[in-house]
C-alpha cells in the first residue's frame, strides 16, 4: 500500500502532471486532433518518462539532497528505497514512456498524414 504513494514521491508527481499539461496544450494546438488513444498515450507516456528522469535524479542527487533542508524528506534520502530498486523504478518507467509514445503517438507526429487514396 504504502509502494505507489513512495513510485509518486520518487517521480516528484507534482512536477510531472506540469510536464504533463505541456505536453496536453501542444497536442491542443495541432492542426489535426488524432484520437482518444493517441491523447491517452500521449499523457500516460509523457508522465513515464518525466517520472523516470524525477526517478533517475533523486537517486544520483541523494548525497547532495541529504545536505539540504528542503531536500531531506525525499525517499532516498530517507532510505525508503534501495538505489537499485529506484533505479529498476526509472528504468522501467523511462522503456514504458517511450515504448508508448513511440507506438501509439509516433515520432513525427506533427508531420503530414499519408494522403489517402
């Protein structure tokens, strides 16, 4: 139970649902809205790889993070999970992101469709 709520803490959750909008407002802009499944993947694969980069630096700043105030309650400064376990954490949230947007959203999404004949 207490898992998820360490994996958001670990992602700085507050800070990736910003990346998140962002990401939502580009997708607002484009010329041709794709689908609901395209918008799903876009949020959901754009929150991964954020968490993973959040991940990924909490865990090589935590000797540095231990020296600040604002920086001490974070979950591995305190222990709360093994580097390995924050990193496999990172890892696998950086290969779903990816793999989602790469998918079902694409590289190029702001390129032209393929015209249909």
């Amino acid at each position: 139970r207490e898992l998820p709520s360490l994996y958001l803490q670990l992602s700085k959750s507050r800070l990736t649902t910003l990346v998140v909008l962002t990401a939502l407002a580009g997708y607002g802009f484009a010329p041709d809205h794709a689908s609901l499944t395209c918008l799903a993947a876009l949020t959901v694969g754009t929150f991964m790889c954020s968490a993973s980069a959040n991940a990924c630096n909490q865990v090589m700043e935590a000797p540095f993070d231990s020296q600040m105030d604002r920086c001490k309650q974070r979950v591995m400064v305190r222990h709360l999970l093994s580097p390995l376990h924050g990193i496999t954490f990172s890892v696998t949230a950086g290969v779903t992101g990816v793999t989602l947007l790469y998918t079902l959203v694409s590289l190029l999404r702001g390129t032209e469709p393929e015209p249909s004949f």
